[in-house]
C-alpha cells in the first residue's frame, strides 16, 4: 500500500490514513486484519474477488465466535481491523461486532458499497468510534450500473461519502483499477474534485478476470493519477491519494519524478527505501474464519480462528522467511526495484507463473 500523495508532494498523512491499513508505513511492525464478515452484497461486480453473494453463508462465523476473535485479535497485538466483505454492513451483526472491536481499543475501518449508509447510519458509525469509511465505485456509466447489478450504485456511493462527512467521519472513495474503469478514469477524477472527496484509494485488481486491464491501460491510468495527484497539491487540496494491491506503483511514480526533478526523486528513492514491504502477504479472516496470507495471485491457508488462536499465526507470519511458502515472482529477484517495492510475493508454486508487475523489463534493468 503506497500514499501517494506523501510520496510525490511530501504531504504528511492525516490521522484518517496515518496506518498499516491505509498507508503500508510502518506495517512490519504494526499489525492490521482485513476481516471479511460476510460475502453478502447488493452489487454483482465482475471484478470482485471476494466471491459475493445474495444470501450468507451458512458456515459464517457465529456471533460468540467474532466477539472471541476481537478478543483474540487484542491479545495477539493487532492494532488495526478492517471489516470487509461482500459488504459488511448487511451482515445481521455488523454494528455488534463493529462496536465491540471499538470498545476493545481497535481502530477499525470499514469497506462498504455504501447502500446501508443514511444519516443515521452515519452518525451511529462515527458514535461506535470507528476512524474511517471506504466507500466503493465505479464508473458512472449506465453501462457500468447494469453490470454491477443495480440502479443508482453511484449515486448510494455519492450519498454515502456525503453523509459520512456531514455527521464528521472520516470518508473516502475506493476505485478498483479494472478495464472499464480505466477508460472512465478522467470522468471519475472529476466527480473526486466535483465531490471535494478527501480520501481517494485506488484498488489494482488482481488473479485472472476478464477486467484485469493490460499494462499499456494501467500505465496510462497511473500517468492520469500522477499528474491529479500533483495538480491538487499545487492547488491547495489537502486530498490524499494511495494506491493498493501492487509494490510496483511506488517505482514507476519514482520513474517519473526522475524526468522532472531529479532532487526530488532521490528522496523517494529514501522514502521508498524505508517503507518497502517485508516479504509476505496481507493477513485476512474470511467470512468462515479461515485465516489466509492474501497475495496478489493467490492465497495460503493458515488455519481457522474456531480451531486455533490468531497469536501463533502472527507470530510464524511476521517472521516470514524462505521456508515460508511463499517466494518471489519470476524476475523479482534481478529487478534493481526489489530494494524498495520489496518485490511481488506469491504461493511457492505459482513463481514462475505470476508476471509481478507492470513494468518493462528495460525498466526493471540497471541502466
């Protein structure tokens, strides 16, 4: 996870972002949970990679079971929960179980299409105590409505964010970097500066799916997020963007600096250097409790929280090492940026099958 906008304009993180979960700084040693409660969703994004569904899964985790886990996940010394899903705010136990991990001194965010999110909802969220609110978009075409599987997602999502804010919580948009939504990009950059919306994540899309774009599409993508990035610095716009999901962002935005002031680009280099992701891959719980080391391509299965504690997990899973299950993907290992994207971790047995980024392989090459 790279915030972007510290990296290309020095913008200090605010409290909303200044985490593990948010931002990827400090995350060897601050834990974070991406904790998907339900797989129940309104949408039928094709994109998805959680598998929603319209009803629960009759294996979810029962009520008791998650308030163990929030004890589970404190004892263990995580420090930051995100609840996810499908959408977790359908799940019949979200404000329980959302309320508990706040009470427990957990800072939680939440991930949500936004359709449960009213005034209401949004004043009882920032009364629970939860930091911040990632609300989900897509392009605002009619085209792009159908295929999500519902009328007005866009405007439930515009809603959402605008009473988030009004009721003082921490709210911001989650664009999912797929083919459709690439060629929507500079539509979806405006509705951001329409909207004044603070909080900006864009989620690259991994495993194969008809909407995964091609190199050529993310790059030119990445190219429009750089130069908005820059423009609403200059502008006075205290909006903060990251990106999520692939290591290789923060060497190609470096690329790019280089070309317009090579000062500055030496002190991303550092600021790179410093940040680079440990070599393992984010710690999920899915909606049945098993408890997964999520990668890019993939995923390793660690146990279930019904049959073990979390704390052994974390433990093997800060010390990741070779024998760990998980290797580089094919090319990782020569690429001059492994030192400070920390290269593409994926399962053992799909190394030589994973292509690990975006870049050339000109670029990846010491020139």
């Amino acid at each position: 996870m790279l915030h972007v906008t510290h990296l290309l304009c020095g913008a200090r993180p605010t409290r909303a972002t200044a985490f593990a979960g948010w931002t990827g700084e400090g995350s060897a040693d601050r834990r974070h949970v991406v904790w998907q409660l339900t797989r129940r969703c309104s949408l039928r994004c094709p994109d998805c990679g959680m598998g929603s569904s319209l009803v629960n899964d009759p294996g979810e985790v029962r009520l008791e079971e998650m308030m163990a886990v929030i004890d589970d996940l404190c004892a263990s010394g995580v420090e930051s929960v995100a609840l996810a899903g499908g959408d977790p705010m359908l799940h019949p136990h979200f404000y329980d179980v959302a309320g508990y991990a706040c009470a427990r001194s957990l800072r939680v965010e939440v991930a949500t299409t936004g359709s449960r999110i009213d005034s209401h909802a949004a004043e009882r969220l920032r009364d629970l105590g939860i930091a911040c609110v990632g609300v989900s978009f897509a392009s605002r075409t009619a085209e792009s409505e159908q295929i999500r599987g519902r009328a007005a997602a866009v405007q439930r999502a515009r809603s959402a964010i605008r009473h988030c804010r009004g009721a003082g919580l921490a709210a911001g948009l989650r664009l999912r970097l797929t083919r459709r939504n690439l060629q929507n990009l500079p539509e979806a950059l405006e509705w951001i500066e329409e909207e004044e919306i603070p909080l900006v994540a864009l989620v690259h899309v991994g495993g194969k799916t008809r909407e995964r774009p091609t190199d050529t599409d993310l790059r030119r993508g990445l190219h429009m997020v750089d130069d908005a990035v820059r423009r609403w610095d200059h502008d006075g716009h205290s909006r903060e963007t990251l990106t999520l999901g692939q290591r290789a962002d923060g060497a190609f935005f470096w690329m790019l600096a280089r070309r317009r002031d090579a000062k500055r680009a030496d002190s991303m280099w550092r600021q790179l250097q410093r940040q680079r992701a440990p070599r393992r891959g984010e710690l999920m719980i899915d909606d049945c409790g098993n408890i997964l080391e999520k990668f890019s391509a993939g995923a390793i299965r660690h146990g279930n929280v019904r049959e073990q504690r979390l704390r052994s997990v974390l433990t093997k899973w800060e010390k990741r090492g070779a024998e760990s299950g998980a290797d580089f993907a094919r090319g990782c290992k020569d690429c001059r940026f492994i030192e400070i994207c920390g290269g593409t971790v994926v399962p053992s047995a799909l190394t030589e099958k994973v292509k690990p980024c975006y870049l050339r392989d000109y670029e990846s090459r010491d020139c």
